[in-house]
C-alpha cells in the first residue's frame, strides 16, 4: 500500500501549482498518522522497579533502594502497554546532579549545596551525552544499558520519550562522553563579559558564586556531614542562575542548583539572530528547516541540536521540553524542524504554561503538543475539588478549538500533586470523571504518571520538598505501585482490591481510547444546553457528544462524591443533524463496562436520553 501511495502522490505533485496541494498530502498524510488517540505512561525511571519499603527521610541510595532501567523487563512493559499505553516518557535519564561517589568511573562528585536532595533534580543536567549511573546495574556499561531499554520498549511496542531541558544545566556541567568534537557548555565562553552572542551561559564578571542562604531550617542532606556540604561552591566568575536570577548569591527560592542558558538575547531583551519571517508560522518544518539553513545561530542553539540528534540516533521516539516558554520561539523553530527532518513523526511535548503563547510554539516553534495545564487542568481539579463548576470547561475547548489536537491532558505528573493527597481530593476515585473527560473531550494525546492508576498518595517524606508529590529529588519508594510492581512480578500481587478496581478503570478507559474513531472525529458541547433546559442537570456533571462517520457517542460524567443524578439528557437538533442520526429508537451502550444500555429516542431531531448517575460516575455511550 505505501508504494502505490507513494506513485499516486507524485502523480498529484507532478500536475500541481505551487506548494497548496504538497500541503494537502502532508495534511492527510498527518491525519494518517494521528486517526486514533495517543496515550503517554509517564515513568520517574528511578522509582519505577524500586522494592525497597524503608523511606528514611534523606535515605541513602544504599538505605532507600533505588530503581534500574533493567527493572523495565518485558513482562513490566506488557503491561504497562496493556493498560493502553502508546508512548512511555521515562523522566530523569540524562545524567543529572546526585549525591554519590562514581568517581571511579571518571565522574566528579557533586556538591551537596547545589544539588536539591540527595538523588538530585533530573533538571540539572550534567552530562547530556550519557545517563545517570544509579540507573544502571554495571555503570561502566549504562548507557548500552539504556540503549537495550529502548529497545525492549520498542518490542513492546511502545514509543520512546526523555526529557530535554534546554534553559538550564547544573552548575557543574561536565560530560565524560562527549562524542569526538564536541565541547561542554561553556568551554569557550568569554567569561570576562557578561553577554556574548556565542557565549552558552550569562556572567556576573569579576564576581564569585555565593551559595544562598537556606531557609526554614532546611540544610542540604538534612544536615548530615558531608566533605563537600561547607556553604561554598567554586563558580568565579559567577553565572546567571536558571530561572534568570542575576545576583551571584541566588535566593533559596530560586533554581540555584542550575545556570541559565544564553540563547543569543542580551541582558536588554535584544534578539542577537534571524526573527522568522511574517506568515511563517503557517509553512511546514521543511520550509522552516531550509529558512536556518544558512542562518548563522548563536552556539547554545547548536549544542542543543546536536543532542537532540545524537539521541534521535540511539532510537529515541521523541522528547518533553521543560520550561519551554523560558527559551526563544525562534529556536524551537530551529531544533525541531532539523528533529522533523530526521523523523518526521517524532513526538515533540512542550512544557508551556502561557495560554498566550500557544499557538507561537505550536505554529512557530514546530511543537506537537503543549500541557494544558492552566486551563483544562487547573479548571478540572477544582471541580474534582468540589469548589469548581463544570460549566466552565466547555468554554475552554471552543477557546482552544483551533489548536486542540495539540493541547496534551493530564490529572498528575511530577511537578503536580497526587490526587489522592489530602492537599488534592484526598480519593483517588475523585479522578474517575475527570480521567472520562479529560481523556475523550478532544483529539489531543493523554498522560498518567505511573501509581496514578493505583492510587498512590504521595505521602512520603523523602527528604527534600514536602510531601502530596512523589519526591524527584530523593530516594524513595512509592508503596501503592511497590505493592501492584510485586516483588518484580508486576502483576499486582500485594495490590488492594480498591488499587486494582482503579487500575481497572484505567485499563478500560485508555484502551478505549485508543481504539475509538470518534475520539479523533467531531465534537459538540452538549453541557450548557441541558443547564438551560434539562430538570436536575446541574453544575457537577458534564456531558458532550464526539463521532466520526463510524462511531457515534455521547459521554456523560458526575464529578458528585455523594450524590446521584437523574435526568433526560436532551441532545439538540443541530447536534442530531451533524451526527446523523434519523428519527427513531436506539441502543446506546456504554464502552466502558460493557453492562448497561440505554434507549436514545429521536423525534424531530431532538434527541432523548433518560440517564440515572450514581456518585463518580460516568458513562461513555455508544449509538448500537
């Protein structure tokens, strides 16, 4: 089938005008790619098989345990592909900053007071060309052992996704592996400046680091002695830290752990590169990769290619940006138009948390997909809380209907509360709604941390930071997902009944999704219409309608703790049209257990649904 596509797309280019009809059959060709729904698993790599029960506060990785990348054996990669993952994002493999001797294997230690907890911040890179060595089982060989991971996830097919976090590296960036010609950031810095287009960080000249002053009683390692742990940090002349802090001494609040990278733009603001041209954000990554082409960029921009592509090269499938708003448009456009070129289906997530910026990285910056965190996210959660409305999410898809596809949904990832944290809803079961709305409302791909499926609370006390969020900085086990992991079964043998009901759900909910057509087809609110007119339909439940020309659905969800609803769910003429469905009796059935139908009735293109909800509960229904 690809050669005769292949023959029939020459075919049409070869009689074409102009570009409009090869931006037809890349559109198609995307349509192609995309006809059913993404699901990211993401994975913090160095808690995943990690059995060890004791959580000490500050533990050692000796005292606490630590995961390895062969702990992802086939048998834990089934089913996490079995719970309908498409994609695994495997958090933290760069070699960032920990607080442990491999010195002899040619690493230089880290020092305690630049390195947030004891495991360290897998976003304060130190070595971009290999990974971190508490991931390994033979650290000599990690990286071979990470190339094999990649490999098994592939068998398993599952798609490949790392972090690249291009602000910011640790303050003691040195790779040991640099491949033949490459040089560490900074290496050729003017250091005696404090800006230089070519310069990769910003300086305070003549001045040392200082290392802040921690506050609230805290003290690196929970105070433990430690050779390096004395208040100083050699850095002369001081460089900017990564959240752009100028001062040499950083505050406690800010990333000290981290420099600021420098993408060409000077202290004032001043763009020292090429702008893209007016309506360039409307041509494809071709166009934008031959417009850089004979551009002169400045050297950070390079450097960052290069690892991009040196990964691309191991068998990486994609990568999530961090902070990505905090780093020039003008460069995503670059990176990810030479990403494209060397795979064009390379999945490319962006941290990005300014609504106002969307559609610049999407359409500038070449960015497949962006959280949707200020909006769907932080609306979602206080309804999940009890203290929003669900009347306020249906104004959200229409405000980002021209982009939706790209808008990636999520209830939990490293940087957000568990669910089940009393700072969150306390009851992990407070996700079953949200988990049916965010993960069918729209086209755009979906995410799960791992132990949201079970119902993990996050409430260990790791060491650094407080607990409602699995700690990223410590040592730590996390006890729902130990119990379902098993002893390295992976089958869920020490799981409660509640954990695997919930991991249930999951499975059902994203295996649906993925296999449905008419979650990459239309959408249509059908919310504010029956709060207008439908007796007991009220601000804890949501309802919409999605179809494609096989699959017709009505989804309907109670966000409601402890109460039940029922009404008749009235679906409007002009949706009944835009589905086609005729006047008459039907079955819906419901997707997600398979157990209960329902009579839709149709007379004059109304649409009539009696629905009878219990608490949390939702209903994806499916025309028979």
């Amino acid at each position: 089938m690809r050669k005769i596509y292949g023959l029939v797309s020459a075919l049409v280019l070869s009689i074409s005008i102009g570009c409009s009809s090869e931006k037809k059959i890349e559109k198609n060709k995307m349509q192609e790619d995309n006809h059913k729904k993404t699901v990211v698993y993401q994975v913090f790599t160095r808690l995943f098989g990690n059995t060890n029960a004791t959580n000490k506060p500050w533990g050692t990785i000796e005292e606490n345990g630590v995961g390895k990348f062969n702990d992802f054996t086939d048998k834990a990669l089934k089913e996490i592909k079995d719970l309908g993952v498409t994609h695994i994002w495997y958090t933290g493999v760069p070699h960032h900053d920990v607080i442990h001797d491999y010195t002899k294997y040619g690493i230089s230690n880290d020092d305690p007071d630049v390195v947030k907890g004891r495991a360290g911040s897998p976003y304060a890179v130190k070595d971009y060309y290999n990974v971190n060595p508490d991931l390994a089982v033979n650290v000599e060989n990690r990286l071979e052992e990470f190339e094999a991971l990649i490999n098994r996830s592939h068998k398993a097919n599952l798609k490949v996704i790392i972090d690249i976090v291009p602000n910011h590296v640790a303050r003691n960036y040195q790779s040991v592996t640099n491949p033949k010609g490459t040089k560490d950031f900074g290496a050729d810095d003017d250091t005696l400046v404090a800006y230089h287009v070519n310069n990769n960080f910003y300086y305070v000249p003549n001045t040392p680091f200082e290392v802040p002053d921690f506050l609230n009683g805290y003290k690196p390692l929970g105070g433990e002695n430690h050779p390096l742990s004395d208040d100083k940090f050699d850095e002369n002349p001081a460089k900017w830290t990564g959240n752009g802090a100028r001062s040499p001494k950083p505050s406690f609040y800010d990333w000290y752990e981290t420099v600021k990278v420098n993408y060409g733009i000077s202290p004032e603001g001043k763009k020292d590169f090429d702008e893209l041209p007016k309506g360039f954000e409307n041509e494809d990554y071709k166009k934008h990769f031959e417009f850089w082409k004979d551009k002169i960029v400045p050297n950070s921009w390079i450097k960052f290619r290069d690892i991009a592509l040196y990964w691309l090269k191991k068998g990486v499938d994609g990568f999530r940006y961090d902070m990505a708003e905090m780093v020039p448009v003008e460069f995503w456009s670059y990176l990810n138009s030479n990403i494209k070129m060397k795979n064009p289906n390379a999945f490319l997530l962006a941290e990005v948390y300014n609504p106002k910026e969307y559609r610049n990285y999407i359409k500038k910056g070449k960015m497949d997909y962006l959280y949707d965190k200020v909006e769907l996210y932080d609306t979602i959660k206080h309804v999940m809380q009890g203290h929003g409305l669900t009347d306020n999410i249906p104004s959200i898809q229409e405000g980002l209907k021209d982009i939706e596809h790209h808008m990636l949904h999520f209830l939990e990832n490293h940087d957000e509360q568990r669910i089940a944290s009393p700072e969150f809803a306390g009851d992990a079961n407070k996700a079953k709604p949200a988990m049916v709305v965010s993960a069918t409302i729209s086209t755009a791909p979906t995410m799960v941390y791992f132990g949201q499926e079970l119902g993990e609370d996050g409430s260990e006390d790791a060491g650094f930071g407080s607990p409602s969020r699995t700690s990223i900085f410590d040592y730590v086990g996390v006890p729902a997902f130990q119990r379902w992991v098993n002893d390295k079964k992976f089958d869920g043998g020490q799981s409660t009944k509640e954990e695997l009901k919930l991991r249930d759900f999951y499975k059902r909910l994203l295996n649906f999704t993925i296999s449905s057509d008419a979650l990459m087809g239309e959408y249509a609110d059908i919310h504010q219409y029956n709060r207008q007119k439908t007796l007991n339909y009220n601000q804890k439940v949501l309802s919409f309608a999605r179809w494609s020309e096989n699959e017709k659905l009505i989804v309907i969800s109670n966000f409601d703790a402890i109460g039940n609803h029922r009404f008749v769910l009235e679906i409007p003429a002009e949706v009944i049209k835009k589905m086609k469905i005729k006047d008459g009796n039907y079955m819906m059935l419901d997707q997600l257990y398979q157990q209960k139908s329902f009579k839709l009735t149709v007379r004059d293109n109304i649409g009539l649904l009696t629905v009878q909800l219990a608490p949390l509960e939702s209903y994806i229904l499916k025309l028979q």
